[in-house]
C-alpha cells in the first residue's frame, strides 16, 4: 500500500512538471487507457497521422486484408505480433512473429475521431504485462509515449472541443457522485459553453456600439445610455451567476467538508457510523474514545461529503489530548458544514456552551472576512429516544438549523440528510447552476465580472466612450481565455496538469 501510494504521488509529480511545449502535436502519440490491473479487457490508444501504418506492421487480422485500407468505424479482429518478420513489414501469418494477444482492433479515420486525427484503440485482455508489452510494441514501430491530457489537449487544438468542455471531462473522470457526473456530463455536451457563448454575443453587440461611438460621433449620438447601462448590469448579472456556479461546483469536485462536533459522549461518532452506514469507529460510554479526527467519504442527497469526526476533548488534559484538540480545532476552520451534536438527554452546562461560543466566533470571523455565508451550521440534538432534558437557547437557532434525532435508533437520519441538501443548495443556487472551471479559468471569469463592473462604473461616472470600450474589450478577451479562444498557457496547464496519461 505504501509502494502504491508513493508511486501515485511520483505520477502526480511527474504530471505536474508537464508544460504545453512538451506536446509536439506532429508525433503519433500512444498510451494504455485502462488501468493496468487484472481485468476482462485493456484499451491502448494511438493517435496521430501514423496510426495506421504502425498498426499494420503489428496486427495480423484474421481476414487478411490490410489494415491500412480499412474503413472508418470497423472493428478487426486479430492478434497483435511482437516482431514481424516479412520485408514489407506487415504480418502474413502467426509465424510472422511472437504472438502476443488476440485483440480487436478499432479505426476511427480523421476528423471523425475524439482528437480528429486518424485513432486506432486495441482492445486486448486486461492485466499489466499484456498492456504494456502492447504498448512496448507500438513505442518500437514508431509512436511516443504520451503525456497526460495529450488526446483531450489535441482534440482542444483540432477543435473537436473547446476548453470548458476539457474541463468537463477530467471532471466527469474525476466524479464523486451521480449529481457531479451528471453536471459535468452536461458541461462536456455545452451547455456550459451555449451559457458563455450567449453572454459574449451581448457583449460584442455593446462593444460594437462603443466602437461605432467612438469612430463616428455624430451618427451616434443618439445612443440611450440608460438602455446601455440596463443591458450591461443584465451582463454582469449573468456573470456573477456563472461566478457563483463555478464556486459552488467545487462541492462537486472536491466534496463538501462536513466536521462532526461536540462534547464528549454526546454520540458523534455513532452519528458518523450511522451517516457512513458501517461501523468505522469504536463507540464506548467511556469519554474520550475518540482521540484523531477521523476522515471519510460518503454522498448524501447528490452530494459528496467528506465527513470528520472529531475529538470531543474541549480542554486538554497531556500532550495527546492536546494534539487531538489542535487537530479538532484546524478541522472546525477548514469545515464548509459543521454538525454540532448536543445530547438531548442531559442539560445545557458549560461544555455545550464552550462549543456554542465557538460557533459563535466562527461565523463572527465568517461575517468579518466577508465570508458570512461560507460555513453552514446544523445543530444536532441526539438521543431523542430518551427524556429531553436541554434546552437550546435562541442564540443557537439563529445560527443554524435544529434537527432532532436518535443515532442510536437510526431515527431522524433522513430528516439530517434532508437537512444538509437544504443548507448546501440554500438560496436561489442550486446544482443545475454548478459549471466546472479550473483555478485559472475562475480567475478569469472573475476578472471579467470586474472589467464589467469598471464598465458600469464608467458610464455611473459619465467617463468618455473611450474608458467604457477598454473595459469592454478587456471583458471580451477573459470571456475569450476561458473557452480557449485566446490561448493562456496558464489556463491550459492548470487543466491538462489534472488528466491521467490515455485522456
């Protein structure tokens, strides 16, 4: 395990160093497209204008025919061959060379292809040897091996797709639930670029008329500024909404980061068993049990939660309890849902009250930093099987909702999922509204949101025409980065850097 995870993290090192001037679009590029593990089938791709020749001088297909002649869209089956031995190159007979597997092997001619080039896809048995001894083949005929992204980055490149839908697809890759999947799926077919396409054509028609104000005055006079400005604050409206979708999305894409909180003995981690299904943690009427934060992940209406629990030591009493409160504490200001459990059964004292003053601080902060409605707060009031004896104050009802429930039972569980989708889609968001956007494009789409707010801000202020149409060119060229109309390095390496080497 250990082995595994190292050689992930060299993977991911290795991805990361990948620049743009690596990809040498002229070479025909191969990869295995599968995982490299015991399995019914593995897939190597090739692409690039040697596919087929390269194919054919390793493939022996059962009809005979050349491969190179064949028709978009067929399947050939066959067995692929370790070392031809013929002087044209191309395999005659299973004696022509070491056979290797029996395969099918698919042709996707250009430009009908994921990367419009001429694809080839060999579909063998799964497993690691036969994969890469395949491809061990296919690297010696004369393809290169090639990098992560490098099929989705040439089918960007040969406009097959535009950038938003790349992202879409490390994103559709990458799912941690059916909601995400769903989202990103959408994304890869365009809706997300129909939403960008229609804002951008608002926004040539007024950078149109800026630009015709500014080279014929006199015809332009007449221009209506209170219609500009309406039809400009529409624009920014619309891409604040796309903003807010592409900040909620990162629920999608990351998960939701949900900590389990409270006092001792007050049931977080039966709670946490009872979320995850399973018996994860130990439970025990002795207090403290729990001395880490423990992670795990689950999905709850659609959405991906990483889930916490947490120590319930408020005070620490020796350096582990100590530790085990700083790792509480570092969980409780990363948190985006907080599930504070109180025990229904015993009174109000001071220890609920410690955790309420923390809630408290942490939405003070939230408010301070402009950030009010950052982390979300459920109160939990577990085991409501037994007699009530608290009662939580008012100050704690303003600060979130209040659901009641027995972990121990399992009762009332539905009503807390029930809860955390309200407060994750609260407001007039919802999943629908989610774009997925790498790092640099947001940045982008928010320096767009700014240059459109300049723009307001320059007519407000009656600067000249001339102020009003440097904005709006500026808002043109970000709305241009994010599809991939104007190139930033940037934008495609903080992208492609995410792809796994056969995408």
């Amino acid at each position: 395990m250990r082995f595994a995870t190292c050689a992930m993290l060299n993977v991911l090192n290795y991805m990361n160093l990948i620049k743009l001037k690596d990809y040498n679009t002229n070479d025909t590029i191969a990869a295995i497209a599968t995982f490299p593990a015991p399995s019914a089938l593995g897939v190597i791709k090739i692409s690039g204008k040697n596919s087929l020749p390269i194919i054919s001088k390793i493939f022996l297909p059962k009809n005979k025919k050349n491969i190179k002649k064949a028709k978009t869209y067929t399947i050939h089956y066959g067995w692929i061959i370790g070392r031809p031995q013929t002087k044209d190159h191309r395999p005659k007979t299973k004696k022509a060379g070491k056979i290797i597997d029996e395969v099918l092997v698919s042709v996707m001619r250009a430009p009908g292809s994921y990367t419009k080039e001429d694809v080839v896809e060999i579909s063998s048995h799964g497993g690691a040897i036969v994969l890469n001894k395949i491809l061990e083949v296919i690297l010696k005929t004369g393809a290169r091996l090639a990098l992560p992204g490098e099929f989705s980055y040439r089918a960007l490149t040969n406009g097959r797709i535009d950038l938003l839908q790349a992202q879409s697809i490390a994103d559709i890759v990458g799912a941690k639930s059916e909601e995400g999947l769903g989202l990103a799926t959408k994304q890869l077919l365009g809706s997300v670029s129909r939403k960008l396409e229609e804002v951008k054509e608002d926004l040539k028609e007024l950078y149109a008329h800026t630009e015709a104000a500014i080279n014929f005055p006199e015809e332009t006079a007449d221009i209506r500024l209170d219609k500009l400005r309406q039809r400009l604050s529409g624009i920014s409206k619309a891409v604040e909404a796309l903003l807010t979708g592409a900040n909620e999305a990162r629920i999608f894409q990351e998960g939701l980061r949900c900590v389990i909180c409270g006092k001792t003995n007050a049931g977080k981690s039966t709670l946490f068993n009872c979320l995850l299904r399973d018996e994860r943690v130990i439970v025990s009427h002795i207090p403290g049990t729990t001395r880490d934060v423990i992670e795990e992940t689950i999905s709850i209406e659609g959405i991906p939660l990483r889930i916490y629990d947490t120590a319930g030591i408020l005070e620490p009493a020796d350096l582990i309890t100590e530790k085990a409160l700083e790792k509480t504490s570092k969980a409780f200001e990363q948190a985006d849902l907080i599930l504070a459990v109180f025990d229904g059964s015993r009174p109000f004292d001071k220890d609920d009250k410690i955790i309420l003053d923390k809630l408290k601080n942490l939405r003070i902060q939230d408010k301070s930093a402009g950030l009010s409605s950052k982390k979300k707060i459920i109160f939990i009031i577990n085991k409501n099987d037994l007699a009530s004896k608290l009662h939580l104050k008012e100050a704690a009802r303003k600060l979130g909702r209040v659901v009641y429930l027995s972990a121990l039972k399992n009762k009332g569980i539905k009503g807390l999922e029930q809860a955390i989708a309200r407060a994750v889609y609260k407001g007039s968001i919802t999943h629908q509204d989610c774009i997925f956007l790498s790092q640099m494009q947001k940045n982008a789409l928010a320096a767009m949101h700014g240059s459109l707010l300049e723009a307001l801000t320059c007519l407000n202020k009656h600067y000249t025409v001339d102020f009003l149409h440097l904005s709006l060119r500026q808002a043109l060229d970000d709305a241009s980065r994010i599809s991939g109309e104007i190139i930033s390095e940037e934008i495609l390496e903080s992208i492609f850097s995410r792809f796994c080497i056969g995408k």
